[in-house]
C-alpha cells in the first residue's frame, strides 16, 4: 500500500481486497469480550476534523484506540488556525511532535494533498469537499462483498445528489474497480458535468432506476457545497427522487439498501426505508470500524 490514502485510486485491486480480508479479521475481534491488540502500540494518530463528522470521527478515533495508539484531537474552531496560523503552519507544528498518521477531513478539496506534503507521516482522507471519501468507500464495498461474496455483474443504483456528493465519487471508482455496473439516479441540476466520463448509466427515473438493483445506494442533499435553486424544494425532491415507502413492494427480497449518513428522513430516505428489513445503514457504521482497523494495519505494515 502507498504511504497514503487520498483516494480510491490509491489502492489497487488487490490492496482493495487484502483490506476487506483483513477487515473480516478486525470485525471477528470487535465481537470478543476484550476488544483490544497491540497493532499500533507506541504509534500516535492525530485526527485533523476541520468539518463536523460523527461517523468518520469516531470511527477512526475508536480503531485507533482498539489497536492501542495514542491519539491528538485537534479541533479547529480551538485551535491557532483563529489566529491565522495557515494550515501548512499547523501541520509543520503537528509534524515537529511526530505524528505517525494523520486523519484529514475538510471542507475543501485537496487538502489531504497539502497536509501529505508538509509531513513525514501518512495521511488518510477522512473526506475533501465534493472530491474523495475512500474510506467510506471501502466501508461500503466491504458490506456489499460481505453479502454477495463479490462485486463483480452486480447492479448498484445510486440515488441522490450526485453533483456535491464526494461519496459517490469514491463509491464509483471502487464499485467499477470490483466489477460492478452502476447506475446514477439524481435530478438533471444535480448531474455532474463530467458524467459522460464516469462510466456509469443514467436514468432520470427512481422506479426505472432500481428495478434489477442488488444494491441501492441514497445519497443525502450536500445543502453546504449547494448553489440555491438547484430543485424546486425538498418536498418535491422527495416525491420524484426519494427512496419511498411505495418502493418497498417491488424489492428484490436479497436488495441491500445502504446509505452513508447522515441520513435526511423524509428528503432523500423515508424512514420506513431506512429502518425496512433491506436496510444495511447500521451494519456500514459497523463496518466502518473494522475497515478503517484494517486500513491502519496496512499502512503500518508498509
Ligand atoms: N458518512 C460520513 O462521512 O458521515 P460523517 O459526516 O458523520 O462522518
């Protein structure tokens, strides 16, 4: 594995598949009675959250903790950045107390890049803007391969604001990697300019969208990287494109309806969906942990 993980395109197949393998080991020592290995004894994580998380966060906060790292929390809102400390100048100072790995989340694409190249240690994306979200990618491949066994033939429906949503983005590059055909559901003011090069289908329609679907994927409106006027209002944006309750009855019984959360109840996800039998929306969170173990073992181990 390369010293960091920006983006899917990071990791090859093979990588790809070695982090889920090991990931089923990680999960398998979540369900013990004593939850903890000494993988990342004497290594300290700092995770940089320069936008809110819960998920992401804690998730990575309690993988590191589960391998025993020592972890810095830095907060920005408490941080010298209120003074008009650069980013380059905070992360030159995180560098001088000899952070092994550093977890960046931003508002802004490329951050990830710019904290790489003022450090020794590795960075993960922890999510930029509307650029990239590995991790929630691997978490997501990982359930899905948890199920079906592989990727590969299977149809993944992706509903939602495609435009501002960095999830679909990674979620695309990994799905297509492992083989997978996905679709693209979303309003045409939410279509990407560059969507003629993701390799994906479109289809304008939620019903059309996800009838032969293995995987249906929502996606939530990313109203902080939004325009206004991109649709009418949210109300009408859940009748024609949210995952509805009448969808329920046209399932295939093996569906898995996932989502990244947070979820927005009632814009992009009723909540008879969200809590239906179809849903894996929690077992992601679960996953999560695992796979984002997994990914610090492989990039200690590099
Ligand atoms: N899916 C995800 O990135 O959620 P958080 O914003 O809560 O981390």
């Amino acid at each position: 594995m390369r010293k960091h993980l920006i983006t899917v395109d990071d990791l090859s197949k093979s990588e790809f598949m070695s982090i889920l393998e090991q990931g089923k080991a990680f999960k398998e020592i979540l369900t013990r009675p004593i939850k903890k290995i000494p993988t990342l004894r004497g290594k300290t994580i700092g995770l940089l959250f320069f936008e809110p998380s819960t998920r992401t966060k804690l998730s990575f906060e309690l993988a590191a903790k589960r391998m025993s790292a020592d972890i810095v929390n830095f907060t920005a809102s408490s941080s010298s950045l209120k003074k008009d400390e650069s980013i380059k100048d905070t992360v030159m100072t995180l560098d001088a107390m000899k952070i092994d790995i550093y977890v960046v989340r931003h508002s802004s694409p490329g951050v990830p890049y710019i904290v790489a190249d003022h450090i020794r240690g590795s960075v993960i994306n922890a999510g930029d803007g509307a650029h990239s979200h590995p991790t929630q990618a691997i978490l997501d491949v990982y359930t899905i391969w948890e199920r079906f066994g592989t990727l590969k033939g299977l149809n993944i429906t992706i509903v939602g604001d495609i435009k501002y949503s960095r999830v679909v983005r990674s979620d695309i590059d990994a799905f297509l990697k492992l083989g997978a055909h996905v679709t693209i559901c979303t309003p045409r003011t939410l279509l990407p300019f560059s969507v003629s090069s993701l390799g994906v289908k479109v289809n304008f329609s939620v019903k059309e969208a996800i009838k032969n679907a293995d995987v249906i994927m929502g996606l939530r409106m990313q109203k902080e990287r939004q325009d206004s006027g991109l649709i009418p209002d949210e109300v009408e944006y859940n009748h024609f494109f949210g995952l509805k309750e009448e969808i329920l009855g046209s399932l295939n019984p093996k569906v898995l309806v996932m989502h990244p959360g947070p979820i927005n109840r009632g814009i992009e996800i009723d909540g008879e969906v969200a809590d239906s039998e179809f849903s894996v929306i929690n077992e992601q969170v679960t996953n999560g942990l695992a796979t984002r173990m997994s990914i610090f073992y492989h990039l200690v181990e590099a």
